[in-house]
C-alpha cells in the first residue's frame, strides 16, 4: 500500500517553474577588483560585506538541485570533497551508505557523479546557482555573494529540471548533505503539495543546526489573484522561503508570496533577470525565485564563516533584523522582513548592536546639524555686511 502511494507522488513531485534565458545588460554595476558588480551585489551590499569576509572554505553549502559542472572557470576549486572516501575503488570506505562519493552524489542516476555526464545530461539550473552562490572573484565573468565558500553537489533533478528522483529520494538527499558536513542546503525547487515522506530529514536538518533555505515559487500569474500560494519545502515553518524583487526593488511579478514570506532577495524583471554561470564555459540570464534563494542561502555561509556556532533561528532571527524593509512597513505578505541586506547581516554577527534602531540621542544629534548650518549662515552674511 504504501509503495503504491510512493508512485503516485512521483508523478507530481517538484513542477519546477524555471526560467527562459537571454542576453540583456543590466544598469547600476560596479567595479571591486575589476570585477563587475552587478544590480543585485549593489542592492544587498555585498562589498560592504566583504570588508570582513569572503566566506571560509570550511563552510559548505549544499545545492540539492541538477548537478553543477564545476568545469566553469569561475567555479574552480568551489566543489566539496569528501577526503574519508577513495575514488574508483567500489567500497564505501567513509561507510557514509554511497560508494565512491568523492564529489557529492546523483539520487537521479543513483550513482556517483552528480555533474555533467555524457550519458546522462545535466540541466544549468544548479550550475547558475553555484554561480550566483561562490562564483570567484578574479574580475572575470561573474561573481558570486561567498566567493570563497565550498559547494557541496547533490543532484535531485533530472535533464528536464524536473523531479528525477522520489520524494523519500530527495528526503535522503536532505540527510545527505547534513551528514557529510554541509552549514546550508539550497531548495530552489517546490512541489505544491506537502509531503510527510521528507518532513523528518528537514527536522533532522534543523537539529543538527544546518540552515535549509528555499523559494516562495513561481506561478507566473500576473492578474493578483493567483500568486498567493502556498508551496513546498518553502512553507514549511522550518524553512527560509525567500522571494524576488525587480530592479526597482518591488516584488518580482512572477514572485510567489504569502505569510510565510520570510525575505526577498534581487533577480530582477521577467525577460532580463540576473547574471550566472552555465555549463560549457557559458553566461546565462535568468529569472525566478530559484536565484533569490541562492543569495541567502550564501549570506549565512558568510555569516557561518564568522562564527559556525549561531544556531538556525539565532541566523533567522538576524537575517529578519538586517533586512531593508520594503512595502508596508514591517513584515508583510510580498516581501517577508523586506530585501537581504548581506553587509548588516555579517556585520550583526560580531556586533548585533547594529541591529538596534537608532536612538535618540543620534536624532538629535542629526537635527543639530541643519540648526549649525543656518547659524554658520547669518555668521558668514553678519562678516560680508
Ligand atoms: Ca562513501
Ligand atoms: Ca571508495
Ligand atoms: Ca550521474
Ligand atoms: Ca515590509
């Protein structure tokens, strides 16, 4: 009986609305070490981030997602290794329960190669990720938010971009990456029926204090009515469901949203999008909620580069504190606590006073100010007369 409804449930697994893709300029770049900063490093404040870190290759975010080609020149020397395993030798020698998993491990193929294989294509949804999350910083190509964090690749995802595996499949795929080390799991994929079948791992996840991080979706609705919904992991409690704004810092008009909203991150319009790495050496842009998630799951790899001891709803609690409001003022259903803001975000974690809102001995300091120019004035007119 119960196999039975297995099957069932991966027939409607994972409807991943994913993007079409194009060439397109984007206003509003930057320079830092001659790489260029587009609109979205610009809008959360990467740089001001990166006075204090770049991320630590000790921590690892697990992108559960198509499989990444690592090939890409800016993401070289990004992928997760596991040492306790011996390539090639067919014995699970870390007795993780996956034989050769040097490199992460395929639940759609069931084997060891997550990436690019000739046999068995890969889709560029995780490599644009992985992109958008620990892109280098060399002034080529793209850069990502943690440029210096490890990627750990777990492929759930078919060639198609949809489900390739069951939803026990992608549950084991969870606990996965919690037991070989991962901090974070990037979701950017959703189902939009609940699933018990995968509850545990995510719990098992929390308790073992690994920040899962997940999209509101896409239902590319544009009247109103029909972008208020509800989907999975993302509106699990448990999880960090993030949207996409525009580029003029509005929800993004393909952008799910509802109560559990928790924080919007930059993708930029339908048809223009944002910047990332695809396989082959490529560029891509895209749009969706899919590139929201990866900047947030790489804000707390930041942060957990600077203390690894926070706990997930510590990390929660700073990453609602830091954001910049946007909307109605304090949460609201479109854009959650309001848009990531990386620098005061990584900057709470050594210092949570910048968390606190002004006091007022600053406001009055501020309204000083204009009072000394006018004085500064009459002096200047009372030396001329
Ligand atoms: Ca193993
Ligand atoms: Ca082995
Ligand atoms: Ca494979
Ligand atoms: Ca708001």
């Amino acid at each position: 009986m119960l196999k039975k409804r297995n099957i069932l449930v991966l027939l409607v697994c994972f409807s991943i609305f994913m993007v079409s893709i194009q060439n397109s300029t984007n206003n509003g770049s930057f320079l830092v070490k001659g790489a260029e900063i587009t609109f979205q490093h610009n809008q959360i404040d990467t740089a001001g981030a990166w006075e204090l870190t770049y991320g630590s290759k000790d921590i690892i975010v697990a992108v559960i997602d198509s499989g990444i080609d690592f090939n890409h020149s800016q993401l070289e020397g990004v992928s997760w290794n596991n040492s306790d395993e011996i390539a090639d030798n067919g014995l699970d020698d870390d007795s993780n329960g996956y034989v050769d998993d040097t490199h992460g491990w395929d639940f759609v193929s069931n084997d060891n190669e997550p990436g690019p294989e000739t046999s068995d294509p890969i889709h560029w949804h995780a490599t644009f990720i992985s992109g958008l999350i620990a892109g280098k910083l060399d002034g080529l190509g793209m850069v990502g938010v943690a440029p210096n964090v490890t990627v750990m690749d777990i492929r759930v995802l078919a060639a198609t971009n949809y489900a390739g595996t069951t939803l026990e499949g992608f549950g084991d795929a969870i606990r996965y990456a919690v037991d070989n080390g991962a901090d974070v799991i990037n979701l950017s994929l959703h189902n939009y029926s609940n699933s018990s079948y995968y509850y545990d791992d995510i719990i098992y996840a929390i308790s073992q204090n690994v920040v899962i991080v997940s999209i509101t979706g896409n239902t590319w609705v544009s009247d109103g009515g029909g972008r208020e919904y509800l989907s999975f992991p993302g509106g699990l409690n448990e999880v960090i469901s993030v949207g996409a704004t525009s580029y003029t810092q509005e929800i993004a008009d393909y952008s799910n949203y509802g109560e559990w909203t928790e924080i919007v991150a930059p993708v930029g319009d339908e048809g223009t999008g944002i910047r990332s790495t695809a396989p082959g050496e490529e560029y891509f842009y895209g749009w969706g909620t899919s590139f929201a998630a990866p900047q947030v799951a790489a804000a707390i790899a930041l942060m957990k580069s600077l203390n690894n001891s926070l706990t997930v709803s510590e990390i929660r609690d700073i990453l609602h504190k830091s954001a910049t409001d946007l909307g109605d003022p304090g949460h609201d259903i479109y854009t959650g606590y309001g848009l990531l803001n990386v620098s005061k975000a990584v900057r709470a974690v050594l210092d949570p006073s910048v968390l606190l809102p002004p006091d007022d001995s600053s406001y009055q300091f501020l309204s000083i100010i204009p009072i000394l120019a006018v004085i500064t004035i009459i002096v200047i007119k009372k030396r001329k007369s």
